[in-house]
C-alpha cells in the first residue's frame, strides 16, 4: 500500500468514526450551529484569523476570515468557503 492508498484508507476510517449516524432534526441543533457559527465569525473577525468550523453530524465545514484574508490571492466567494467534508 503506497503513501496515497494508506491516506485515503485513513481518511475513510476517519469519516467512519466521526461523522454522526442520525440526520440532524431539531430546532435545537440547528440553534447551536447557528450559534456557533456566530462565534467562529466573530472569533476570526477580531483575532484577524483563519477559523473553521466543522460540523460533526452532517460532515460538512465553514470557514471564516480575518482581514488577513486579504492578503491572501482568494476572492470574496473563496474567503466564506463551506466544504461538504470534515
């Protein structure tokens, strides 16, 4: 098994492990997303950082910039990025 084949065998066992079996269906957890998110925001915002938050059960992740953002070559779309992955 080469270094590809392993990191890939990894990442599936990773998924496996972490990723929630139940859908998200309450009012509730979707509150505490909202929140939390709130906070990854603001975290970045005042700390001029890079934040992502990952959300466990639904394996999907959101990112949040500083400015510092601009100083990186992405554009606007790029800086609030959401990626259906963990």
């Amino acid at each position: 098994m080469d270094g590809t084949d392993m990191e890939s065998e990894n990442k599936k066992k990773l998924n496996k492990n972490l990723i929630g079996k139940g859908l998200r269906n309450t009012m509730v957890d979707l509150s505490v997303l909202r929140q939390y998110k709130q906070y990854a925001k603001a975290y970045a915002e005042i700390h001029n950082g890079i934040v992502v938050l990952s959300d466990l059960t639904a394996n999907w992740s959101y990112t949040y910039m500083g400015t510092i953002a601009e100083r990186l070559p992405l554009s606007l779309t790029e800086r609030q990025l959401e990626i259906n992955s963990i």
